[in-house]
C-alpha cells in the first residue's frame, strides 16, 4: 500500500528520491504547520516543534519497497522515527489545498542546531533548486535554510 512522504531536507532534491526510492512519485508540496527547519549537530536536517513557524516540503508517494529503502537512507529508528502529521497539501497541479496524513522522519534526539556536514550541502543545494522550481517560495528557503546552508 503506497504512503504519502514528505521531504524537507535534502530529499527536495527529486534525482535523489528518485535514486534512493526508484518507484517514488512526486505528488505536490505540502505546509507543516508549529515545525521549524534547522540543521542539528549530527550535521544534517531536522524539524522542531516552534510555535508559528512553518516547515516547507515535497511530498512524495511511495511503495513499501520504497519505505524499506528510505528506512535504512534515514538509519530508523537509530537517527530517525517516523511519525504521522496532518499537512496543508497541494498537488501538482496547484488546484486546491487539502489536508493529507503523511509520513515524516524525525529526529528527536537531536534537536542542537549546528553545521551541515561538507558533502550534505550540495544535495541541500540540489534540493533547494528542485525546491523552487516545484514551487516552494523563495522568502520560506531564505528565512529557514540559507542560514545553515551556503550557496
């Protein structure tokens, strides 16, 4: 049974996803309300709870197979647990919002903001290109992601 997956790190890059989930389907971006971006000190990308603060994502609809290979790309459950949130979804087609429970991997063990690890930041960088291109807004990647990830 196919889930929905959102990804805000450096699975906004969609030839990634595609790689590491080679049966992944991008379907729309998706709005995560009272979560904030950071980069933790493991070096990579994390979401914390933050009242008022959005978190921005392409959401991705994947196989088992694809959930079982993203599983061991995220190290579940040693690094991250996957959770289910309610997000404000929009398709690709950009007609209508709707509300859509999905998949998302966090990490609550690390939650101390620090620096992106040297080769994570060209696939954030590769992402946030995908990012943009798909329609996620420039103000959102300025506000939250370049202040850990250089251009």
């Amino acid at each position: 049974m196919a889930v929905c997956y959102v990804g805000y790190g450096s699975n906004l890059w969609l030839d990634q996803m595609k790689r590491r989930c080679p049966e992944s389907k991008f379907i729309g971006i998706g709005v995560l309300k009272d979560w904030r971006w950071i980069i933790t000190a493991s070096g990579y990308a994390n979401i914390i709870p933050s009242p008022g603060d959005i978190v921005y994502a392409i959401v991705y609809e994947l196989s088992e197979s694809d959930e079982e290979s993203l599983d061991r790309y995220e190290g579940v459950p040693q690094s991250y647990v996957k959770e289910h949130f309610s997000i404000l979804f929009t398709p690709t087609d950009g007609v209508g919002d709707e509300v859509k429970e999905v998949l998302v991997y966090v990490d609550y063990k690390r939650i101390t903001e620090g620096e992106p690890k040297e080769e994570y930041i060209h696939r954030m960088n590769m992402g946030i290109g995908d990012a943009l291109e798909v329609g996620i807004p420039n103000d959102y990647i300025h506000k939250y992601l370049r202040p850990f990830i250089p251009k």
